[in-house]
C-alpha cells in the first residue's frame, strides 16, 4: 500500500507539472516558439545523457541506438514529439490555452480512434457513442472558432502517435527520450547557431537571467518524465487513465482564470459535449475493467 501511494503522489506531480506548463512557456519570451523549441530540445539532450550516465543506463541506450528498428521507431516518435512540443508553445505563447487544453482532453479518444484505424481494434457499443458525441464537440467548435480546432488536432494525433510509438519501442521512458533528442539536437543546435551568426537569437542577448531561466527547460522536460515513470510502474493503468484529465483540467483553468482566455456560449457547448463524451469513455473503460477482472477471477477457481 505504501508504494501505491507513493506512486499516486509520483502521478499527480507529474501530471499537474504538465498542468502548470502554460506559466512556464511565456516566460521565455521574447524567444519565439521555434527558438524556444530548439532549446528545449537541446537542453533536454544535455540533462537525459546526464542522468544516463549517474543511473548507469549507457548499455540500454547503446542497445536502443544499434537496433534498427528501435532506433527508426524512436526516429519518428522524435520527429511527432518535437511537433508536438512546438505546437504547445506556440500556442500557450499565442492566447490559445484553451484550445491546448483541448487537444490533452480529446487525446485519449483520438488514442482509441487510432487504435481502430491503424491496430484493427474493435470498439465496444459505449465507446463509439463516446467518439461520435467527440466528434459532435469538435464541429461544435469549428463552428465556434470559425475554423477547425488545428492546435487542439495536432496536439492530439502527435500525441497520440508518440504514444503509439513509445509502445512499439518497449524502452525505458529516459532512454527513449535520449534517443529522440539525439535525432532531434542537430537540427535544434543548427537553428540556434543560425540565430546567433544573424545577430536574431533573442536567448543570450535578453540577459543572464533569460539564459539561465532558457536552460531549465531541460530539467522541466525530465522531472515529471521521471515522476510519471515512477508512478507508471507503482500503479494500475486506471489510475493513470484518470489521473492524465488533470493536466488538461489545470490547462483549461489557467486559460479561463488567469489568461481570461474568451468562452462563448457555443465553446462551451463544444468543451462540455467533449467532457460528457470523456465521462462515458472513462466509465465504460473502468466497468469494462472490473468485468474482466471478475471472469478471470472465476475462471481461476474453477
């Protein structure tokens, strides 16, 4: 029991330090997102080796780099990742909180559509109610927006891709991660020296403390990868499933509360069909679970 709490806590860290991004990202301005991006991508190369090298793990990411199919799985979980991460800044660093926030809600659905599309799965009654009310929410919303919610998809489907792939690559979460930003860092570390020879680079030139305050994004990467390892491997999978709705939940506060973020009646409609359509999903999954759970316990005694 204690080690289950240990990793509920380890989830919520994790989980509301996601949440508590959209304070972050804006405090690297006047960096674009694009600047900020690289070095974010850089610095978390430089932190991930680090902790590579304390936790002897030099092995395991030698093993990931020299096969070839982990290392092209890991290539294009690097590639959706560094969309992923560049289309979230952009948007915290443009007004569109709440639409960030919407992608994070809508990603489980978007994981189990997936699924079916590209895994052949075949979906329960309940959860293609649950999809089509999401898909209703998201005409809802392109009704609203005047356009479809891009950042929100993005967010979605990247992620959802990314996880899609961690999956297949079966790697331990710090060495995956190694392994993305080394296919990622020269690419990064090639836009910041172009920065620097055309004089544009904003990060060393707003100051020391800017510089600095730069630098950690490799440590805001890793901490909540770490706590989310550690609580992936002390608790059931149900408990991470509900425990993933509190960075969007934190997100979406933060846009309305504190960016004062516009809620027109008709977005609304669209985040509470969203919600309703989570609701299902989450509850159908659970009693879906427990069922299971119940007949192998039978069949066991038997």
């Amino acid at each position: 029991m204690p080690d289950t709490r240990r990793g509920f806590f380890f989830g919520v860290a994790a989980y509301a330090m996601w949440g508590l991004f959209p304070l972050y990202w804006p405090l690297l301005e006047p960096a674009g997102a694009v600047e900020i991006l690289a070095h974010r991508i850089f610095w978390s190369l430089v932190v991930v080796l680090l902790l590579i090298a304390v936790l002897g793990r030099l092995g395991r990411l030698r093993a990931a780099l020299t096969d070839r199919r982990t290392a092209l799985i890991l290539t294009v979980a690097a590639v959706v990742i560094g969309i992923n991460w560049g289309t979230y800044i952009w948007g915290v660093n443009n007004g569109h909180v709440v639409e960030t926030s919407l992608g994070y809600f809508i990603n489980p659905l978007v994981t189990v559509l997936m699924g079916v599309v590209l895994l052949g799965e075949r979906l329960r009654t309940t959860q293609w109610v649950a999809l089509g009310i999401a898909f209703v929410a998201v005409a809802a919303l392109t009704v609203q927006y005047g356009r479809p919610p891009w950042i929100a998809i993005v967010l979605a489907f990247s992620f959802g891709t990314y996880g899609l792939m961690k999956k297949k690559a079966n790697t331990g979460a710090v060495e995956s991660l190694s392994v993305e930003t080394l296919v990622l860092a020269p690419i990064a570390a090639g836009y910041i020296f172009f920065l620097m020879s055309q004089g544009t680079a904003a990060v060393g030139s707003a100051g020391s403390g800017h510089l600095a305050l730069v630098m950690t994004t490799g440590i805001v990467t890793a901490i909540p990868l770490l706590c989310f390892g550690a609580a992936a491997t002390r608790v059931t999978l149900t408990t991470i499933g509900l425990l993933q709705y509190l960075t969007p939940t934190m997100q979406f506060a933060l846009g309305v509360l504190l960016f004062r973020e516009e809620m027109p009646p008709m977005r609304w409609v669209g985040f509470s069909l969203v919600w309703l359509a989570l609701v299902i999903f989450t509850y159908e999954a659970i009693t879906h679970r427990r069922r299971q759970l119940r007949l192998a316990a039978q069949a066991s005694a038997i």
